[in-house]
C-alpha cells in the first residue's frame, strides 16, 4: 500500500518561504515521477510542480515558475516543494502525489494514483 505523507505546511507573511516535504512508502520509490498540486477553498485542485523519477526533469506551472522549486532524494523516498517569494495566491492545501512510471500529461489530476492527505500553507498580506 502506498502511503506519502506531507509535513512542512504554516501561516508565513507574503515574501516569505516554507519548504514542504512528502515521505513515501509502500514501493519503489526510485522509478516513479511525483508531483504536488495544490487547492484553495473553493476551487479545483490544480498542479503546482512535477518531477522525473531520476530528478532531471522538473515541470512547474505557470504561476510558480521561478520561485518554487521541486526535489527528489530517491534514497530517502522523499520529494521537496521549496516555496519562495510566497503570495496571498499560494494559500492553499499542497498535496503530494505519484502515479504509474509513465506519465503522459504531468499536470492532469487524473495521471496520478496515490496522494497525501495534504498540509496547509497559508500566506497572510
């Protein structure tokens, strides 16, 4: 069974940093591509980061492109989100999720099979 769990989450002023993290366990680690998407009240969950299960290939959306960044350790079993230059907009609760080895669109919710049960970032202006 496939288990992650995220931590790291909390109230930060607009401009400040938090750094996620989602330990997985129950397989294989290694050869698998993860991601983190997020949801705010009232709005569908949408896709913050994905990354290649070798680490050299990290996709962001638009929104956080070059202030979030996405990483792997596979001997830990462990994904990082770095949050950076964080705004009102990013509040929201982060999740961590893995999905089959091959994964088509890395931005689509239905790719994906297992998830965290989320941690809540919230930014205050």
């Amino acid at each position: 069974q496939v288990q992650l769990v995220e931590s790291g989450g909390g109230l930060v002023q607009a401009g400040g940093s938090l750094r996620l993290s989602c330990a997985a366990s129950g397989r294989t680690f290694t050869v698998y591509p993860m991601a983190w998407f997020r949801q705010a009240p009232g709005k569908e969950r949408a896709f913050v980061a994905a990354i290649s299960w070798s680490g050299s290939m990290p996709y962001y959306a638009d929104s956080v492109k070059g202030r979030f960044t996405i990483s792997r350790d596979n001997a830990k079993n462990t994904v990082w989100l770095q949050m950076n230059s964080l705004k009102p907009e990013d509040t929201a609760v982060y999740y961590c999720a893995t999905g089959p080895a091959r994964i088509h669109t890395p931005s689509r919710v239905s790719e994906y099979d297992y998830w965290g049960q989320g941690t809540q970032v919230t930014v205050s202006s």
